[in-house]
C-alpha cells in the first residue's frame, strides 16, 4: 500500500511544549508521502482519540516524563471518542526511568509501541512502513485537516486594584495564604544573598557565574542536591519547577504526593521541584540554608502569579520568565494580551518589595523562546520589551537571556548587543536605575550522544560566553542525550566550563567579524522594538499587539498567535539568518543581506528549505558538524 493511502495522527500531550522536534517530524512526514493529521502540543486524551478516528497511526509525543498520567484513561477515552482501530506509538521523554519495566508499563496503558530514546524523521518514517506496510508513493502530500482552533479573544486589563488581584491570586491554592505578609517576606528575601548583588558584583570583575538547572519533587533531595553543587563549586542554585505546577495542576500533584507519601516504591516521580504545594514554611527553610548562595526559580509557568508569590515569600530572591518569553515557546492557546496582564503582576509585585523595603528582585528574560535556529534580533527584541514592561512596574534589575547559536562571532555579538540595547531603551524611558545582566544559555538544541562530542561543545560554548562578557551562564552537561544529568555530571561540566573560561583571554577570535554581526543585530532589533513602541495603546498593549501583527514572530513556535511564517537557517558560516522573514519589520537592506546569506548556501547545496531546516536543527544531535562552535574561532 502507498504511504499516500494512510492517515497519521501526530500530537504531543502533557504540560511541556517541545515543538521544534513534532513540527520537523511533521513535514518529513508529509514529505514522505502519508496524509498527516497534525495536532501541535498539549492536546487533551479526547482530542486525540476524535482525531485517531479513521486513522491508521498515532504519533504521540509526550516530553516531560509524566505519559503514565496523561494517557492512565487511554482505553476508555478510545472507546468513547474513537481511535481504536489505529496503531497507537508513544515517542520524546514519556517516563523519568529509562528501564523496560517502564516501556511495559507504558504499554499496558493501551499504546502498541513505546519509544524511550530519541528517533530520527528518517527512522519514524521506516516504523511506520513496518507496522503499516506501506511504501514510498507520491510526496508532498497536504497535510490532513488538523485541530487549529481559532484564537481566543483577548482578556482586558482588570479594574480592580493591585491589592483586590493580590487577594484572588493567594486563593488560588492552600499553600498561598501563608505568603500575604509582605514585611515578614521581606526580611526572608533581606536574609539571603541576592543574585541582583552578586550579579553587580560579578560584572566589574569580568567573571562569568555558573548556574547549573536543578529541581526534583521532594524537599530532602532538593536539599542534598543544593549542598553538593554547592560544594562543586556552583555560583547559583535554582529551583527548576515541575511541569503540572508550570500549568497550575496544584490538586493533581496534592495527590500524587499523597500517594507517594503512603507508597513510596509506586511513586513515579514529578519532573521538577512543586514549589507551590510545598509551600512558604519548608521552601524558606531551605532558603535559610543556602543564605550564602543566591537562588532562583525556573519555570515557564502558564499563569505565574501565585508561584511567584510563594517564591518571594520564602526568601527567593530571582524569577525567570516573561509575557512572551514563557509563552510563545510553551502554550499553543495563551492569549499575548492575558499572557502580559499576568506578568505584569509578576512585576508589580516584584516592584513593590522594592519600593517598601528596597529589596532587589532579579528578573530574568527567557531568549532561549524555543531555542532551534532563533536569530538573535528576536531574543533580544523580546528580552528588551519585557525589560521596558518590568521597569515600568518598579523592577531594578534585569537580566537578559539568550541561547548560543553555534557562530561565535555572532553569539558574542549578540551579548554584546543586548546588554547594550537593553540599557538604551531603559535609559530612553528614564529607567537609569536599572541594572542589566546578560545569560548565556549552552546550546540549547539536541546534544550529541556522543560523550567527547558533548564535552567539546561545552568547552566551546563556555569560552563564547566569557569573550562576550556573559554575566551567567546556564549550564548544560556531556550527558544531556542519554539521561538525566547527576550530581557527578554537573560537577564534571562545572570543572570543564570553569577551566575553558579561565583560558578564554588567550582564545583568538574574529573582533572585525564581531563588529559586523553586531552592527547588523543593532539595526534588526532597534527597527523590531520602534515598531513594536509605534503601535496604539499602552506598553502592555504595544507588547502583545506585536505578536498579533507578526512583528514578533518565532520559528517552531506552538502558539496560535504566532504568525509562523519566519523561517531561519544557517549561512555557510554557521550563523543563523532568516530565510523567509515574514512580517518581522527589518530594513531592506538587512532583509537583502539574509536573502543573499542564504541563497549562497542554497546554490552551494542543492537541498531544498524544509530539508536544510531538518538538517540544521538535528546537525549537533547527529554529530555533522566539524568543530564547535562552528565558525571554528
């Protein structure tokens, strides 16, 4: 039978996003020849099934570890909505153990084919021929009629007060009530280190700090993890939150932790650390402890009000995240204009510790968004925007993140230029006070399995941030393709990093080169962020209205509200370029400069654009590229 006579459904279930990889599969399917059915992220068990109707295979991704909960109901929600005569597959990171007792277990929910390691497009394609026996007919065939729902109309702004907002938000969950006293907050948050302090102190002595990503379900083993990192030598600890917190499902983990209280051998685990269940008392506690190291909270929280609340509460003095920052990259139905509103609470918050108390609260911006063949001006556009939106409220000091892209010379150019961007906007609204940081995230695409290949990366990466003047760098580590990173293998990363930026002074690179790419970057951000300030309305307003608009327009984005016509690739240097800019406002001659970057590689090649996409995103994964970075400087 041809591949064209089949239907596939393909989707991604559960909290956590991780489009880049379901939007690449997606097209190498269609490229294949099967008629695909394609859903996006987050969708709900019923969405699935309805889809699965008449189809012949199921593509579910689930990402973050949790698939035994999201898929528990499988059977009697297939039998409802439909979907039973399809082969059903489960692919991404579907359980925290990596052990066959976990694939059974997966498959007794009612799935045929568990898959616990990443597979290449190519290899999907050669599964399904298997299962289905199928074979190559003819390709580029539409896709089949999916769920894209229509956007949702946008929330306006409240009228009640902040202090009636306040009231509402520590409702939201039990565990909210102990965080109302905002002087007893303020003398937790006044007994630790600020990372706001360190940061400022880190800047003139032109050191990098390292911050590796931790975060586990139970508050002891958070506790252990914290003092060994400590004692191998981090500069920062953070609290990486659990993807069911991250979209509010406080009632979900209350339960999962009562029965891992009562059985502790059939508990599964949470992929993170459920701050807000766990509450003020026993988070300050640990606060207490590590008062000589600064902390802070990573999440990508849909609504992150109450968590930021229950975070100042015990003493946590830095929150990353942003009204477009944690959303585009996330949730595939999140209004802009909601998205804002929320946040801008986040900060007025945050600005309220300042103003009574003057305590410092970091926020830190995500430009990672979704990490794959992002060209700098957006993650730097948008970490500028939102570093307007938290001025605006009171914040004294930002930080701006942005994830390497594998041409030094434009990574370096890219911090460079957003520490600078960020500081003249900020003083052009008269936000002089206002302390800029700059974070530099290791590569944030798929690591190569091979160890050695990991490891140069790493060293690489971290001689990037030093010569750039990064103030912290997010830490990855050698394993990041085959398990979940120990203790061990932080420390490893730490000792590598640390020695590779220690020798970065002597490290030769190309300044004129850097010079040109951030002169580029310069005008591609100013010319997106005048844009953006030239729209109606207030700030908040402008901000969402530039998503709306396309001004704001991320590749591989899940959003219903991201235009998704931006389209980016590699240049024969390795720099990330637009190959099809969409309505991102960039002047002409930048907009000339990425065509013809672009057009040399396509003529040197003879690949058409969706497999150059494929080909640049799984490249590191792969191990197809000569050096890191990739440049060779």
């Amino acid at each position: 039978m041809r591949r064209n006579d089949r239907t596939v459904v393909l989707g991604g279930i559960g909290g956590d996003s991780h489009s880049v990889g379901l939007i690449i599969l997606h097209h190498a399917l269609i490229r294949a020849g099967f008629r695909v059915r394609y859903l996006s992220t987050q969708n709900r068990l019923a969405d699935l099934c309805r889809a699965a109707e008449g189809a012949d295979a199921v593509l579910v991704s689930n990402m973050d570890g949790h698939a035994r909960y999201y898929l528990a109901d499988l059977a009697a929600t297939r039998a409802v909505y439909g979907g039973q005569g399809a082969t059903w597959y489960l692919g991404g990171n579907p359980g925290l153990d990596d052990t066959e007792d976990t694939e059974r277990e997966l498959r007794a929910l009612g799935v045929d084919r568990v898959f616990l390691h990443h597979l290449e497009p190519s290899e999907v394609v050669d599964v399904l021929d298997a299962d289905l026996g199928t074979t190559a007919g003819e390709t580029g065939v539409r896709a089949a009629a999916g769920s894209r729902a229509a956007p949702m109309p946008y929330l306006p702004e409240p009228a009640h007060d902040f202090d009636r907002e306040r009231a509402d938000v520590l409702d939201q969950w039990v565990t909210g009530r102990a965080a109302r006293d905002l002087d007893r907050n303020a003398i937790a948050l006044a007994e630790g280190t600020q990372l706001s302090q360190l940061q400022r102190q880190a800047r003139p002595e032109g050191r990098t700090l390292i911050h590796p990503r931790t975060g586990i379900a139970d508050l002891a083993g958070q506790v252990q993890l914290f003092r060994e990192l400590r004692n191998a030598g981090a500069d920062v600890l953070s609290f990486q939150i659990d993807s069911l917190t991250r979209n509010n499902a406080y009632n979900q983990i209350d339960v999962l932790l009562k029965e891992a209280a009562a059985r502790p051998s059939e508990f599964a685990g949470l992929n993170g650390f459920p701050l807000v269940n766990h509450g003020v008392a026993p988070v300050r506690e640990i606060v207490t402890e590590f008062s000589g190291t600064p902390l802070q909270v990573r999440h990508s929280t849909r609504d992150p009000r109450l968590l930021a609340e229950i975070s100042f509460a015990a003493g946590i003095s830095a929150y990353e995240g942003g009204a477009l920052s944690y959303n585009l990259p996330y949730y595939r139905d999140y209004s802009p204009h909601e998205s804002v509103r929320r946040w801008r609470y986040v900060d007025r918050l945050a600005g309220r510790y300042w103003d009574r108390y003057g305590i410092t609260i970091d926020r830190e911006f995500f430009g990672v968004l979704t990490a794959a063949m992002v060209p700098p001006c957006l993650a730097i556009a948008v970490g500028v925007l939102e570093a307007l939106l938290a001025a605006e409220c009171g914040v004294r000091s930002v930080s701006l993140g942005y994830a390497e892209q594998g041409c030094r010379a434009q990574d370096i150019a890219a911090i460079r230029a957003a520490r600078l961007l960020a500081r003249r906007y900020l003083e052009r609204f008269g936000h002089h006070e206002v302390d800029v940081h700059t974070v530099f995230n290791q590569y944030m695409g798929a690591f190569p399995e091979d160890h050695e290949r990991a490891r140069e990366l790493l060293a690489g990466s971290a001689v990037t941030a030093a010569l750039a003047g990064a103030t912290r760098l997010m830490l990855k580590t050698a394993v990041e393709a085959t398990r979940i990173p120990s203790v061990a293998d932080n420390a490893a990363a730490m000792r590598l990093v640390r020695t590779a930026m220690a020798g970065a002074a002597s490290t030769a690179y190309d300044a004129e080169r850097v010079a040109e790419e951030q002169e580029l970057i310069l005008a591609e951000v100013t010319s997106i962020v005048d844009a953006t300030l030239a729209l109606p309305g207030n700030l908040g307003d402008r901000v969402a209205a530039a998503v709306e608009h396309g001004f704001i327009d991320v590749p591989f984005s899940p959003s219903l509200w991201n235009a998704g016509t931006a389209i980016a690739l590699r240049d024969a240097t390795g720099a990330v370029r637009f190959a099809v800019p969409g309505a991102i406002p960039l002047p002409q001659w930048v907009r000339e400069f990425h065509r013809n970057a672009i057009a040399r590689r396509m003529r040197d090649e003879h690949v058409d654009l969706a497999c150059l996409v494929e080909r640049d995103v799984l490249a590191i994964a792969r191990c197809d590229h000569p050096t890191w970075p990739l440049d060779g400087h």
